[in-house]
C-alpha cells in the first residue's frame, strides 16, 4: 500500500443554494471570480467555524444576490479534491431552498449576472458538471443535456 501525505490541515466544507421558486424557475448566478468564473452556478460559500449550516447558506444567499430563503432539504453532498500542490479538499453541502421574495441584488464582487432561469431552459446556460448533475437530481430531463 503507497502512503499519500496530505498538506492541507482542514477540509473546507461549504453550502449551495439550490434556490426553486413556485413556478420551477432555478436561481442561476454567473460567476466573476475562481472557481468556475463565467460559468453558471447556484449561490454558495464556505461554513465559518461554528455558524450553523442553515445560516451559512442563508449568510451566503444574502451576500450574493440579495435573496432571503427558507432553507429546505439536503439534495446532495459532493466531495471534490484536487491534486497537486494546492490540494485542496472540499465537501459541498446542496441544499434545495425557496425563495421568500423575487428581487435580485447580485454582489458584482462574486456575481457578473443573477437570474430565474425556466426549468425548460436549464439546459441552454454553460456550468460546470456538478451543477448541471445537481440541477439533474432535481430535474430528470437535465440529465440528457
């Protein structure tokens, strides 16, 4: 058995928003910062040490697009590593929620754009596997994509 040393000291554990409204209309931010900058993704962001996980997400939906939410079921959790120098660790929480007003304020600091995007329409915006595979979870016909 090869032995791996591991350099970082702690796994990064953070939340996604996976906001859905009354007409299945999926809150999708474009983002304009690493990782996975002009892609489409859902709201989120790391944990802090000792604040609540429903806070968190809460925190985070805040903070980038001006939302409240009412925080609902756990969808999934991801583990992502990356290898290299950097090895990273993190576990992401995706969690579904809904909206408890339309209004967006996206913070350009983190956002380029924030919009309700149509169930049938998914499939139309570039984002990264783990996105559209959650968004599959949620909405079978995604999958195909």
């Amino acid at each position: 058995m090869t032995s791996r040393r591991f350099r970082k000291e702690h796994i990064v554990t953070s939340v996604v928003a996976v906001i859905v409204d009354d007409h299945e209309r999926v809150l999708l931010t474009k983002r304009s910062i690493p990782p996975f900058q002009g892609m489409w993704v859902m709201p989120g962001g790391k944990i802090e040490l000792g604040e609540p996980i429903a806070v968190a997400l809460q925190r985070e939906v805040e903070e980038e697009v001006g939302l409240a939410v009412e925080v609902g079921r756990l969808i999934n959790v991801f583990e992502h590593v990356t290898p290299g120098e950097e090895n990273c660790h993190y576990i992401i929480l995706f969690y579904r929620c809904r909206p408890l007003h339309q209004e967006l304020q996206h913070n350009p600091d983190e956002v380029l754009e924030a919009c309700w995007v149509k169930r049938i329409d998914l499939g139309q915006y570039p984002m990264p596997e783990g996105t559209r595979t959650i968004l599959g979870q949620l909405f079978p016909e995604l999958q195909a994509a």
